[in-house]
C-alpha cells in the first residue's frame, strides 16, 4: 500500500495534515478544536485513536490548538523538538511525560517501514520545523510556515512525489491590507509567510520527475483567495517553463474541508 494523505485543513485559523500507510497513521498539527478535529477525521472516515502519533511543526496556535485535548483524549504519543515543547508549555496543559517525545531538528526516525525526515523552517517561533515522509521509494514534503525556502530546504524537499506547499498571501493584497504595518512587516519578512510568487519561484527547484501533485496551503484568510494563489503560481510557473495540468497538477487546500485521501 503507497502513501496515502489528506490535508485535513490549511489557513490562518488553523492547520492539520494526515498520513497512513496500510499499518500506521499520523497526524502533523492539531491546529483546530478537538472538536473540530473530531469532525474533519469523521468526514475522510479514518479514527483518531488509532493515530501512531502526532508531530507538531511549532507552538503557533493555528497548529497546537487542539493538541492537549487529543493527546488526553487519546493517550496519543506527541512528538516536537525540546524547543517547541519548552514554548508549548502552559499552551496545551498538561500530557504525560511517558507520550511526550523529544524529534530533533534535521532527524529521520523510523516507524516501521516509514521514514519521517525533520528539518528547520525559517518563521517567528522557537524552533520551527517541517517533515518530509518516506514510504516504500515514495516522498511527501510539507512546507508551510517559512519566510523563504533555502538551498538546504530545497535539497531535502527536492522531487517529492507530493507537495503540501505554503502560498501564504498575494504581496498587493497585503500591503493594501487593513493589516497594521507591524503586522505586514513580519509576514513580508524572512521569518514570516511565502508569498504566492515566491512559493512557485521555490517551486521550480524543488519539482522532479517523480512530482504529480502539489497542495496550495496555509492562505491568508485576508491576504490572498485560492482563484488568485492558483493563477499566481501557475503564471510563475509556465513563465520557467512548468506545465501545470500536464507535468503535475495544482491543488486547493481549505481551512474547513478536508482534501479527499489520495495515494501517491
């Protein structure tokens, strides 16, 4: 059985993607209510408590929302680097020591026949990071929450097979935005948000042969709209030369509704 994944929900108000091969599942951010959560896993027809774990990206709310109330619910084990779990403390009350697991930044950890690969992200937390999944010659890379994506994110993210991919804001919506300019500033930053532009720009390194699908993910409710991300990208994109539709296709990702569970 290939690697299977929904993005559960992507945007602003909050953040959660799952993963399964035929023995194990696993869940990247717990950024909505357990409630809410509860019900996106109703609506893709899989079971929670059945999760092999929870890896958390960052201590931003929009990702750890509902990560207390599962970890509780569901004696689940978690999994964050020392960093993030010394800033989620207080956020996410209190999970037991024996399901609280230290994931080193720039590690890969075996669980059976999958590899989990972590690396840093460049964002305003204490140690943000991302993971790329490996299955049976397979690959999923997901990258949301970054100011830009460097040469070394590149190399690890480089011919994925599946994308999840931050196009966080259009520029123009942004900077005529009713966004204060404190605000504006950190999105536009290094340790902010990818824009549209620049995520198709980083795009077009990353992209290999084996790369059929791509997720546009974690829009800004008030900055961008996913008509407008879709275009963006795809006008980038065809300007070097990449086809979307043809090499690959684009995705829409919401915050409320689960993309369907595919294989790659």
């Amino acid at each position: 059985m290939s690697l299977q994944f929904s993005v559960l929900a992507s945007g602003s108000t909050g953040n959660a993607i799952y993963v399964e091969t035929e023995e194990q599942s696993f869940l990247v951010d717990a950024g909505l209510s357990g409630k809410q959560m509860q019900g996106l896993f109703d609506q893709i027809g899989r079971d929670i408590s059945k999760l092999s774990g929870i890896f958390v990206t960052h201590e931003h709310s929009d990702h750890i929302k509902g990560l207390g109330v599962l970890a509780r619910k569901y004696k689940l084990p978690i999994y964050a680097n020392e960093k993030t779990w010394q800033a989620m403390d207080g956020l996410v009350g209190q999970i037991a020591t024996e399901q609280k697991f230290v994931f080193d930044t720039g590690s890969v950890k075996e669980f059976l026949n999958v590899d989990i690969e972590s690396f840093g992200v460049s964002h305003d937390a204490a140690e943000p990071m991302f993971y790329v999944f490996h299955h049976e010659g397979k690959k999923l890379a997901l990258i949301t929450d970054t100011g830009y994506v460097s040469d070394r994110m590149k190399g690890i993210i480089h011919n994925a097979d599946a994308f999840v991919f931050e196009s966080n804001h259009d520029v123009s919506m942004l900077q005529m935005g009713h966004y204060p300019w404190s605000i504006k500033r950190r999105i536009l930053s290094d340790v902010g948000h990818v824009s549209n532009e620049d995520a198709a720009i980083a795009m077009t390194d990353v992209i290999g042969d084996a790369t059929k699908r791509i997720y546009l993910a974690h829009l800004s409710k008030d900055n961008n709209m996913k008509d407008l991300a879709r275009m963006s990208v795809q006008q980038t994109l065809a300007s070097k030369g990449f086809m979307t539709g043809e090499q690959f296709d684009l995705f829409d990702t919401d915050p409320l509704t689960p993309t369907p569970l595919v294989a790659i």
